[in-house]
C-alpha cells in the first residue's frame, strides 16, 4: 500500500498555517479538482479526495492537534476515520454539478435563484446496419423506438385525476435539501420527494404514480450523406420523457456499415482493386469502371502499365457534406496468364527473345545495382 502524502504537503502550505491560509488553500484545489470540471479523469478524481481528507483533518483543532503529534498513524492501523461526509450520497465530495460547488464557494447568490428539479430524461441508444450505398448517399428511415411518454391521464403529474399534489415537508416544495459538508453547504436532492417538490397521495391508475408510460414510437430518421461506420446520430428530443417538466432526452442512433465486395472506403475517398489481362497493361486498353449507384465510366489504361499504378477518378467518392464529394482511387492488378498450352507458351518465349533492356528497364536498372554491389 503506498503512504499517505503529507496533509500540509497536500493543501500546500505550512505547519504553522493559519485556519484562513488552510481554508483558503482547500478552496483554490476544491474547485481545481472537482470531478465536474474534470470528467473522466480518474487522476483528478482521487487528488480531489485526497483534498478533502487533508481538509477534514487540518480544519479540525482536536484532529490537526492529534495529526501534529502522531502523524497519519493517529488512530491505530486505521488511522483517521475519513469518509469524506458523504462522498457516496452526492458523487465525489457531495457536489451534484458544478452549480452546488460554485454555490457553495459563493454563496446561493453565484447560482441565481437555484437549480430546478426538472430533470431531462434518458437517453435511448440504438443501432442499425445500413448498406454501403446507403451509408455514401443517405437515407430515410422509419424506426420504432420503445420509449416511455408523459401519462396522458395524469399529464405527467403521477396523481389520480382530481386529486391534489402535496407540498413536501422535508424541503418545502423545494426539491432540494441543504447539508454542512466542511466550510460548504451542498445541495442536494430532497430523499423524501425525489426532487419533485410534491407528494403524491393518490397515484394514478393508469401509470402507477410514475407520471410516464412506455409506448413502441415509430420516428423517422434521415440519415446523412456520408456517414461512416462506427459514427452516431443525435435525434434531439427523441428519448424518454423527462419529469418534472424536464426536457427529454434523445435518441442516439449508432450505424454499422455493411463491407462492400469492391469497394474500400477512406474518409470521402473509395478505393477499387481492377484486375486487368497481362496484354492490356503492355498494349493498352479501354475498361469499364464500376462506380457507386450501379453505374460504370470508362477509363483508358496506357500501354507499359505497371502492376500496382493507381488512377484517380474525380468526383466518384462519397458526398462531404458541403456539396463536393472525395475521389475514386482504382488500384492496376495485373493478371498474369495461367495454364497455358504449348503453342503459347512458344508464342511467349519468342516474344520474350524479341525483347531488350530498354523494354524493361526497371529489370536492367535492379540487375546492374547487383552488379555493383558485388564488385564493391
């Protein structure tokens, strides 16, 4: 187990420091290390605690007296009971959002009138496959999304129609609850009335006091032009129903992209491997390319291709979203002849005895580096 690290160390300052100096030190890292302002930092996270629990001690005459005399060992194997009042009730150190801390540094008054209860609601998360065409050029389609709606019987509320919702005695119809965390006071959400400010007596019969029920949605989705595997879709609005008159949430639509069997996608560009005979790459030749939506464009092949020469065509990629479109890259391989007969393979030896060094000059220029190499 690694040590402690000093809690003076940690805070910043000196032995002898005043409460002021200590508390002062303990604000400045507080808001430094937040976990709100630090989402998804772990490191930040545990500096953050480790704050807290030097703040515990040091703010506390007894405990800094105790600290003082017998170090982190203060309390047996244990040492000080630290838990950081709260740390599991309200996230990290009792702060519900950034709002609560910014609160409680300055004041109710740093917030405005307070946070509402409102809360959004939750975001439904799907996945579709979509066809390599439809991926390139867009698509509209029509999804049903189980997702739960505002009662209409009860309008959201969760009461029986024609009763009456109570104000909550806990927090006043507030929603929100206040308690002493160190120097802070934290808001947080009202246990008693989850936030709503209000007592259900009479639950409604249709939804059973939840104020939403689940309904199958059917939505209609355009997916864009260019979309890419492994890339989502935000329909705002398009989650579940939020309470409290929260807004909803949204629906977020993950694509897969099925593979296409010619062709190869890199950001807005295509690629394409064509196979040509071993004459049209020595004579020359006009092919036909295939390209997206079903269709070809012809293409000439020079004579004296090479194996692996790479042809662009403009404008045969996928759409960028602004009205241009990437290229399509069409890859040379060329097909060397198999099985052959006796006569052609007499037809090619004379063929390759008409030939000399400047008809294959790549093979000449390799061979004589070899030369060279030996003779050195």
């Amino acid at each position: 187990m690694m040590s402690k690290r000093d809690f003076y160390e940690v805070l910043g300052v000196a032995k002898g420091a005043e409460q002021a100096e200590i508390k002062k030190a303990y604000r400045k890292l507080a808001r430094k290390y937040h976990p709100d302002v630090n989402q998804g930092n772990s490191e930040a996270e545990e500096k953050f605690k480790e704050v807290n629990e030097a703040y515990e001690v040091l703010s506390n005459p007894e405990k800094r007296k105790q600290y003082d005399t017998f170090g982190h060992s203060m309390g047996g194997q244990g040492g000080f009971d630290f838990n950081g009042q709260g740390f599991s009730d309200f996230g990290f150190g009792g702060f519900s959002d950034l709002g609560d801390i910014f609160g409680a540094f300055f004041g109710e008054g740093a917030r405005g009138q307070g946070r509402s209860s409102a809360r959004k609601g939750r975001d439904i998360k799907t996945e579709i496959i979509l066809e390599f065409e439809e991926a390139v050029f867009g698509k509209e389609l029509s999804l049903t999304i189980p997702k739960d709606i505002n009662c209409s019987k009860c309008s959201g509320t969760g009461a029986k129609d024609g009763t009456k919702l109570k104000t909550c005695s806990q927090c006043n119809g507030k929603g929100k609850v206040m308690r002493s965390q160190g120097f802070f006071s934290v808001s947080s959400t009202c246990p008693q009335c989850g936030g709503r400010g209000k007592i259900i007596e009479e639950k409604c019969t249709e939804c059973s006091g939840r104020g939403t029920v689940e309904k199958k949605e059917k939505i209609k989705v355009r997916i864009p032009a260019g979309i890419d595997n492994g890339q989502k879709v935000r329909v705002r609005g398009g989650g579940d129903a939020g309470s409290n008159g929260g807004p909803a949430g949204d629906l977020i639509i993950y694509v897969r992209v099925k593979e296409h069997p010619l062709f190869k996608r890199d950001g807005f560009d295509i690629f394409l491997d064509l196979p040509i005979r071993l004459t049209d790459a020595v004579l020359g030749a006009k092919r036909e390319v295939p390209v997206l939506k079903n269709e070809k464009v012809k293409m000439t092949i020079p004579e004296g291709t090479q194996p692996g020469k790479v042809f662009r065509i403009r404008n045969e990629g996928v759409p960028d979203g602004y009205g241009r479109r990437g290229d399509l890259f069409v890859k040379i391989n060329v097909e060397v002849p198999v099985k052959l007969n006796k006569k052609q393979k007499e037809k090619l030896k004379e063929f390759e005895d008409s030939l000399s060094d400047k008809n294959n000059p790549s093979t000449k220029g390799f061979f004589d580096k070899i030369k060279k190499f030996f003779k050195s």
